[in-house]
C-alpha cells in the first residue's frame, strides 16, 4: 500500500479511500458502468454485519422487513409533483422490453415512496392497520452526473437501507421521528461514528417532506458527509396517493408518514472515520474477522505451535469470536502481519516457540499496535475487555477528532477563511430567514447543513445579513 499520512488526508483523502478499498479487499470499483461496484467477499461481510446491526435495531422496535420491485411506473412517479420535480435529472428510464417501445416507462427508482405508497393504499384500511413500520436493504438509482466516487457518490446505491412508517395522527408521526432519530444514533454510536444532526432548510429539504433531519459526518478531508436522513412527510403523500383509514368514530383520514435512511455511506464514514496511515481499521463487532491468529513457525516446535493455535481458536470461536488461523506457507510472518493490519482486523494473536514453552501467545491491537504478552488459560478474560477498551477508545477518539473541528464564529469573514481550508463544520447566527440562508450560502461558497438539533445551550447572536438578534444557528460546511 501507498502509505499517506492521516495528517495529510486533507489533500488526498480520495487516494487513501481508494487505496484502503483495494487493500483490504472490499469493493472493486472497475466495473465498467460509472458509479458502480462490486462487493468483495470480505467487503460484503463488513455489509452483512452493518446490515445486521440496522437490521436488529429496527426489529426491536416493532418494525418489520419487506423488499419491493425497484422498478416504478412513471404514472406513478408523477403521483406527487414536487418528489418527482426535484428527482427528475437523477432518473434512469427503461424505454423498452426488449425491442418494443413500452406504453409507459418504468423508472429504476431513485427513492422508494412512489413504489411503496400505492401498495400501502390497498393495505390500510382502518385504525386497527396503524401504526405500520416497514423497512427495506436494497438499491436505488441515481444518474449522478458530478464526480463518482466509491461509496460515497454512486449511480446504484446498493446498500440503501429505508424506512417508512404510517400513523394515525401528525402526534405519532412526531414521535416516530423521535424514535428513528434514537436508531440512527443507536446505529452511528455502534460504529463509533461520530455526527452532528441539523435540521435541513427548507429549500434543501427531502422533495414532499415537511421538514427533514441529517446526520452528517466530517471527513478526514474537512468535507460532510450526509450519512444518514429522517423525514416527516405529513400528509403530503398520503392525499397524492389517496391513502386514508377509517377512525373508530367511522370517519376517513389521512394517515401521517414519515421515513429515513441510511445508505452505504454508513460503511463509508466507518472506513473514513476510524482509518489510519496504515489503512483499514475496524471497530471489534463491526469486523468479519476479530481474532487473527499468526503461526511463527519454527522447524522444531512447528506441529506444537499449530496444534496450540488450534485450541486457542477453538475456545475462542466457542466464546462467540470471530477467528481466524494464517496458515498460509508462501507468506513471511511480517507480510501476514501487513495483510492483516491492511484489513483492520482487530486483534492479532501470534505464536510462536518461546510463547510455546511459556504457554502465552503475543497479542497485538490494530489501533494503537501496543504488544503484550497473555497466558493461553487467562486469554478469555483479557480478550473481552481488550474488545470493549478498543470500542470505548475508538469512539472517544472519534469524537475528540471531530470535536477539534466544530467551530463557532460570528463573522461570514472568519465562517469563510475556515471554510476556505475545509475546516470542517462552522456554525453562525441566523436569523431563519429564507433570502438570508440564501445570502450566506453565496457567500460562503459553502452548503448550510442547517440548524442544530442536538445541542441544548441558549444562543445569542446578531444575523450577519440582516443585523437581527437571534437565538438560532446555522451550520455550514463544504459537504460532498
């Protein structure tokens, strides 16, 4: 591997990104359609577990899994004006079935609410079909017409994971909200990614919705991230596909809706967040391989040094380890300990002759490389709370470097010359005002993320367009 500094990332973050990608193994992005990939074995298993991990916490929260056609007619696109306005440049057609022109087109769909929502109509009936929580993990399409990039900006999002939810008053759907907030910091805090939520302007908000919430993310390059986003769509879908319910006074309604989503630049974030000069880092249960045992072999004691790596990877594999023994004879000690730091296992295990006769194994952290030494019969004990250490430590370490790059200014002047060097995230007085959001993005040369939801402190500021006191801000950042 190319090595670049973690410190340098600014200029060649995309480098690195590429480079990890190719190292570890996880998606090769020579597919000969722009903006598409494929998932590598052990890439598609870091999927699998992320997938898992969204999986589990919508579960537990009453939501059930379905997996509809990515194929919409374009009647029903059309169903609801402004979604289709703001998605119509992004949008794949297919024309023909085979060589016949079709009478309507199918689009590949950008977003899911035009193929679900029709569906939704014949299923809801009454107040007894409500609440109604659905999720999918599958593609959407968008003709991205800027700069590719892997993961992070793509023609098919294969890992697009949506969630859309049905209630009988605009109250529920508020507190559906709520509790899709809670699964996406359930599911950043779990990766160890750390985030900022804003609530998106209103000229940048999801096409239909009421209002939208984002998890950004900052990058080791300064630029944002959107990982992660929640909508309340009110009624507005709803009356454009004319789902109502009967009330228990026999009355007909509108139900309220909300969705969110999280796509693969989930996994993104966690390459982009936790990585280091040496590549690929991976938080202990996010990792498809959490224990890798490396053989040091020697002539005399190599059948001994196996048959030990096999009862340490059999007690381990027996406590729920994910674990792995290299025995691959065409590779030295060294390349095997650089195969493996490349793909950001965890934890690594050497044993050799001296650790024979002392019957210990060397032990040896991907984040911080520190060595120690364990005896085999306290390995157990030791490995789970190095598990749960490393977590605890990445995440802080997460935070910490994300902390260091959240600014607040009261002057476009200085919001500017930290924007200029992609500081990360400014924030600013704003007065709400749409002509002055409008102002400050042209002067800034930046987007405006929105204004905070996650901080609880009183503000006081003036709106550097309009003089106005405030008690708001606004967060901007040059976002990907």
């Amino acid at each position: 591997m190319t090595k670049v500094k973690r410190e340098k990332l600014d200029k060649r973050f995309g480098e690195w990104f590429r480079q990890v990608l190719i190292d570890a193994e996880i998606l090769d992005y020579r597919y000969p359609i722009k903006g598409c990939g494929v998932w590598l074995p052990y890439g598609f298993k870091i999927r699998k577990l992320v997938t898992n991990l969204l999986r589990n916490l919508h579960d537990v929260r009453g939501h059930d899994e379905v997996q509809f056609p990515i194929m919409v007619t374009e009647t029903n696109l059309r169903k609801e004006a402004t979604h289709i306005k703001d998605f119509e440049n992004e949008v794949f057609w297919i024309t023909h079935g085979g060589l016949k022109p079709l009478e309507i087109r199918y689009a590949l769909r950008p977003t899911s609410e035009t193929a679900i929502f029709p569906m939704l109509k014949l299923w809801i009936r009454s107040h007894a079909d409500l609440p109604k929580k659905l999720y999918q993990i599958g593609s959407v399409f968008r003709c991205e017409t800027k700069t590719t990039r892997p993961i992070i900006r793509v023609r098919e999002v294969t890992t697009f994971k949506e969630a859309h939810t049905c209630h009988a008053t605009a109250k529920d759907a508020e507190n559906q909200i709520k509790e899709a907030t809670q699964i996406y910091k359930d599911f950043f805090n779990a990766c160890g990614v750390p985030y900022a939520i804003s609530r998106r302007p209103d000229w940048d908000k999801f096409p239909g919705a009421l209002y939208s919430l984002s998890f950004d993310v900052i990058m080791p390059d300064g630029r944002t991230l959107q990982s992660g986003t929640v909508h309340n769509l009110g009624q507005n879908f709803s009356k454009a596909f004319d789902i109502q319910y009967e009330t228990l006074e026999g009355n007909h309604e509108y139900i309220w809706q909300t969705c969110y989503g999280i796509s693969e630049r989930g996994i993104g974030a966690l390459i982009s967040v936790h990585g280091d000069d040496n590549g690929l880092v991976l938080m202990p249960e996010l990792s498809p391989i959490q224990v890798i045992i490396v053989i040091i072999p020697h002539k005399k004691y190599l059948q001994q040094i196996i048959k030990v790596s096999r009862t340490v990877a059999d007690m381990l594999s027996d406590l729920d380890f994910r674990v792995k023994i290299d025995q691959r004879e065409d590779l030295t000690p060294g390349a095997k300990f650089f195969y493996w730091e490349t793909h950001g296992v965890p934890i690594r295990i050497e044993i050799g002759p001296m650790d024979i006769q002392k019957k210990q194994v060397t032990i040896v952290r991907r984040d911080t490389f520190k060595r120690e030494t364990c005896k085999i019969s306290d390995l157990p004990s030791r490995l789970h709370k190095l598990v749960d250490h490393m977590s605890t430590e990445l995440r802080k370490k997460g935070w910490k470097w994300m902390g260091k790059r959240m600014y607040r200014v009261n002057s476009l002047e200085k919001a500017n010359e930290l924007l200029k060097r992609r500081a990360g995230i400014v924030e600013l007085p704003w007065c709400g005002e749409y002509d002055c959001g409008h102002e400050i993005e042209e002067r800034v040369n930046a987007s405006l993320l929105g204004t905070p939801v996650d901080i609880n402190e009183k503000i006081k500021g003036k709106c550097p367009i309009c003089g106005k006191t405030v008690s708001g801000l606004v967060r901007m950042a040059v976002a990907y």
